[in-house]
C-alpha cells in the first residue's frame, strides 16, 4: 500500500507512529490552527484542549479515544467517520492485522470483517488483555473514507503551527502523572467529599450507585473502591464488597446520553463502558484527573445539585470544570 493512501484510510494503518503521523496530517490539510480545532471541536460538542491536542501529536503513544474523535470532527468530519479512524485505533492498539497490503486497493475490495460481540462474556483460558481487547473490533476495518471535504492526498509537511499562540507540549510534558492502584480514595475537586455506594435521590430505584459522600462517612463503611488496570490504556473501577463480592462500575447500558448513572456489575474487561481512561487534568486543581468512559467521549460528572452530599455519579458532556475533575489518592 502506498504510504499516500495510508494516510486517506485509517483501516490501512498498522502502527502508532503512522497513525499519529495520519493524524498529524488530517490536522495540517485542515489549515486550522490547534485553538480553532479546539473551537470547531465545541461547536460539534467534544472537548479538545489545546493543549492535550498538540501534546496527543507529539507522542508515540496512541492518543485517546476522545482526541481522537474531537480531532475528526473538528475537521469536518462525520460521527461514521470517527468510527473508522476509532476502529483503526483500537486495532493498532490491540496488535491486530491490518488489511492485506500486498493487494492494490484500486483492483480488490476487502472483505467485511464479522461484527465482534462485545458483551461476550471473557474466556476461561488465561484471559488476557489483547484478547478481551479483540473483541471491540467491528467491521469498520473493511474501509474507510477520511474526513468529508478533506479530498485528495494530504501533505505531512505544514508550518501552519507557527501561527499558533500555545506551545507544543513534549512527550514527556503531556504524562505529568499516573494515578494509583489497589484501593483509592477518589475524590471530586468541586467538592473535596470522597465517592462511595448510595442510592438515587429521587428514590426511582434502590441500587447501588457510585455517589459523592464526605469522606468521614464513606470510609467508615464497605464497599472499598478498587482501581485497576484493564486493556491497554484503561482502567476499572471496582466496588469491594464483603458480602457482595467485587463489582465493575459499569456505565449504564454502555448508553451515550448525558445523564448515565454507574453502578456495579459483574467484571468483563471486553466491555467499554466497564472501562476508563483516566487523563491528567490540572485545572482548575493541581494533580487532578478526568475520567472518561471508555464506549464514548463523555466525562464522568455529577447530576446536580453538584454541590450535594448523596449527588450521583454520571457520565456528561466533557466540560472542563471542577465537578469533572477528580484527585486520585491510596488509600491508608
């Protein structure tokens, strides 16, 4: 495969350096600078910083799926569109084949992929992470067109970035920090309570859900919060139990609206809405973190009242404020 078509069909991509280099030039054809992608990429509702933007383009590292998708439709394209270069993504990251290069896309069409089956429960057999990982993959990989509008061979080379006011971070100025594992105290900026089990306020049912409590009262009391990690780049969130056992805080019905409560469900590292990237986040509080659910590009947030003892823990619209930032401590 020529490397110009590589660059036109994310599902041609094979490894993270290409796929960054693809994205690097998606970016530069666009002729925007990284503060009006981050601009474009609100008026479509995703949260793209500028500057995990520009620090996501430096790295060698696979950038987020919300970047990812924020970028996409930043330039111009449409929500099928940053389903291929998604479903690119997670292939490269799991190790898969990509498309047989030894045929000339122009004389053969690939044959479509089988839809994989995400809520397919992990096999007995030393499970591993590139295993329950290969089960996201979707018939996305038989094609893929790049950005709507964007048309023709796109160019590596661009110095459209010297307009640009915000410096470009370094790979290793973008990973200021890793959180912690085993059990943790998780903790809301806004607020300084510490997250545990409650209920819903308005009493509509009377499961467990992950809410904001003050620290005093949820650390005298079960479950324990468990952070783990999960596929490559992901983690879990367990509730511990010593009745009940453990349980993944799971996004409920892996919905994407605004407003999805957590609660705890049995553990299947091959779902994503089971799964979390967790990115430095250090404002508007120093050392902070977002959680973002992996199946989308929402934050982990509040239903209001934020404020309130009891409010519950729901996935939204990334914003940015302090009721989506959170500090991640081990726990005594």
């Amino acid at each position: 495969m020529r490397p110009e078509r590589r660059r036109n069909d994310p599902a041609g991509l094979a490894t993270p350096e290409e796929f960054i280099d693809a994205l690097r030039a998606l970016k530069n054809a666009s002729g925007l600078t990284f503060r009006e992608l981050t601009e474009r990429a609100a008026a479509v509702g995703h949260s793209l910083p500028t500057s995990t933007l520009a620090g996501s383009l430096t790295r060698t590292s696979l950038p987020s799926a919300a970047v990812v998708t924020g970028l996409v439709r930043a330039c111009g394209g449409t929500g099928e569109d940053a389903e291929r270069w998604l479903a690119a993504r997670t292939r490269i990251a799991i190790g898969a084949a990509a498309p047989d290069e030894a045929e000339d896309p122009d004389e053969a069409e690939a044959e479509p992929a089988e839809p994989a089956e995400p809520d397919e429960p992990p096999r007995p057999a030393a499970p591993t992470a590139r295993r329950h990982r290969r089960r996201l993959l979707t018939a996305a990989a038989a094609g893929g067109l790049i950005v709507a509008g964007l048309g023709g061979v796109l160019a590596v080379g661009s110095d459209d970035e010297s307009r640009d006011p915000v410096a470009e971070p370094t790979p290793e100025s973008a990973d200021q920090h890793v959180p912690p594992l085993g059990d943790v105290l998780l903790r809301p900026a806004h607020t300084g309570m510490c997250l545990t089990e409650g209920r819903e306020r308005n009493g509509r049912t009377d499961r467990p859900l992950l809410v904001q409590r003050e620290c005093a009262t949820a650390t005298a009391a079960p479950p324990r919060l468990v952070l783990q990690q999960a596929a490559e780049g992901t983690y879990q969130l367990l509730f511990v139990h010593p009745d009940h056992g453990p349980g993944c805080l799971t996004v409920d019905q892996g919905g994407q609206e605004d407003g999805r409560l957590l609660a705890p469900h049995d553990c299947n590292d091959g779902l994503p809405h089971q799964r979390f990237v967790i990115e430095p986040m250090d404002v508007p509080t120093a050392g902070g973190y977002r959680i973002m659910p992996a199946h989308g590009d929402k934050c982990l947030g509040f239903i209001g009242p934020v404020d309130e003892e009891g409010a519950e823990v729901a996935q939204m619209t990334c914003v940015g404020t302090a009721d989506q930032q959170f500090l991640i401590e081990a726990a005594d």
